[in-house]
C-alpha cells in the first residue's frame, strides 16, 4: 500500500540494520558510526522510553494516517559531506510484518543489514534481557510455554517485548525482505562469524556499503549483558526440536551451513 507523504525526504537513509533483536545489531552500529564516512542520526535514542525515528516503520498508529509524516524520521538526516552515508539501527524491523514494504516505499534504494543469530541462544539472550529490565517475571522455559497466549492477548499487532521464539523463526522473514529488496541490497551476515571474524565480516559490510574498510576495531562484546544464568541442555533440546525445520529451510534460501545451530 502507498501512503503520501506530508514532506518529502530530501537526505533519505541509505542503509538500515533491521535485525534480529539480540544478534549483534548494536555492536555493528558501532563500528558503523565509528566510520567517518557514515552518519547515523537515531543513534541517540537507542536507550530512550521515545523512539520516533527507530521505530518509525513499525509505528501502526502513524501508518493508519492518510499522510505520512517524515519529519521525525529524517531529523538529524542532513549529509555533512556528499560521500556521507546515512544509516540507523532498528532490530524489529525484520521481525515486523509490515515493515518492509514501508521501508521500500520509502526508499526502494535502502541498503538493508541483517545478522542472524543461533535462535536457541538468540530466544534465550532476549528473555536474559528483559529479566535484567524487570520486565519478565517468569522462567525462560515458562516464558516459552505462555508466549502463545501472550501473542493472542496482543493481537491485532504482533508481540514485541515476550517474542522470543517468535522471532527466531528467520526463514519466512528472509523471504519477505527477498519479496521486497533485491537481493542485491541485501547483506545476510550470520553472527557466530561476526563474532568470530570480526574484521573479515566489517570488511565485506564496508564493501557493500561501497566505502573503505574501517581503519580500528573496538570490543565486539561492549554491549553485552552479564546472564543470571546458563541455558540448560533440556531448555536448548525443546528450541533445537521448535527451529530444526525452519533452520534447514533457512539453509536452502541463503546457501548457509547451520549445522551449529542444530547441535543439540
């Protein structure tokens, strides 16, 4: 569906890390904004209550408007130098139904990143997360077991904060970003490899940003929260068994080898 716009953009993004929650996405904003060729105007509102301009695509009350209001997506977007690139950092907007085809409306040109994340551990990092917010009351493998009735209780939007198996169902995802972006304008990076290889992998983001590799790394980890606790065997046996089906298919659209993610 197309929306009018109040105001055209003038300096639109040009790229958008969208997801998933939990793998890696904050620690690539950093090394990105780190960059002094890139600027990412949002970047400020990572830890407020308010967040127009990150969670802009996903906004249903502002889309269920005639007009499309940019303004707070573009404040901040004003280019210093015409080799600036313009980017921002919105983990659920992958996970988000509704997001793509407003990001393609708004720019079919935007470069998307996405970094994908064990979806046992990644479920596992989320609801790690919002029990450090107090946010969560319940056990990991209780949360799992209720995440259904929750998702119900939220309709007719989708869950956000107690997602977490949800979300880690990637395949159907990819292919709504497939459905929308070329490929092209795709760069699917598994975190394990961000993790492990962080140069190699900042290097080939850098590359299909079509700007020079960045000159200093900082510590991947600076992001990180500190556990309660570890995942136990039985809990990453449930989630191995509910994400098999759709890592292998996960597999076959992007070419990958996910055979660590299926260890039990």
């Amino acid at each position: 569906m197309l929306f009018k716009s109040k105001r055209q953009p003038t300096d639109k993004l040009d790229f958008i890390i969208a997801g998933a929650q939990k793998a890696g996405t904050s620690a690539l904003a950093d090394f990105l904004e780190s960059h002094p060729r890139i600027a990412m105007p949002h970047k400020d509102e990572l830890h407020r209550t308010v967040q127009p301009a990150r969670h802009f695509f996903d906004d249903e009350e502002r889309f269920a408007r005639n007009e499309i209001d940019y303004a707070p997506l573009q404040r901040g977007c004003a280019r210093k130098h015409d080799s600036t690139l313009l980017g921002s950092c919105t983990p659920i907007y992958i996970y988000w139904k509704t997001a793509m085809e407003r990001i393609r409306n708004y720019n079919d040109k935007v470069k998307l990143l996405i970094l994908l994340r064990n979806p046992a551990d990644r479920a596992f990092s989320h609801w790690n997360m919002q029990r450090d917010r107090n946010l969560e009351s319940l056990d990991f493998m209780d949360a799992v077991r209720e995440e259904k009735c929750r998702a119900q209780e939220a309709l007719p939007l989708q869950l956000r904060k107690f997602s977490y198996v949800d979300r880690g169902f990637y395949a159907g995802q990819i292919e709504r970003v497939f459905h929308y972006f070329p490929r092209e304008q795709v760069e699917v990076i598994k975190f394990e490899n961000f993790r492990r290889e962080s140069r190699r992998t900042l290097d080939a983001v850098c590359a299909f940003l079509g700007i020079e590799s960045l000159q200093n790394l900082n510590n991947v980890e600076n992001n990180s929260t500190p556990y309660a606790r570890t995942m136990t065997r039985s809990e990453r046996e449930v989630l191995v068994d509910l994400y098999k089906a759709d890592i292998e298919r996960l597999e076959k659209l992007l070419g990958w080898d996910c055979s660590d993610w299926k260890k039990m």
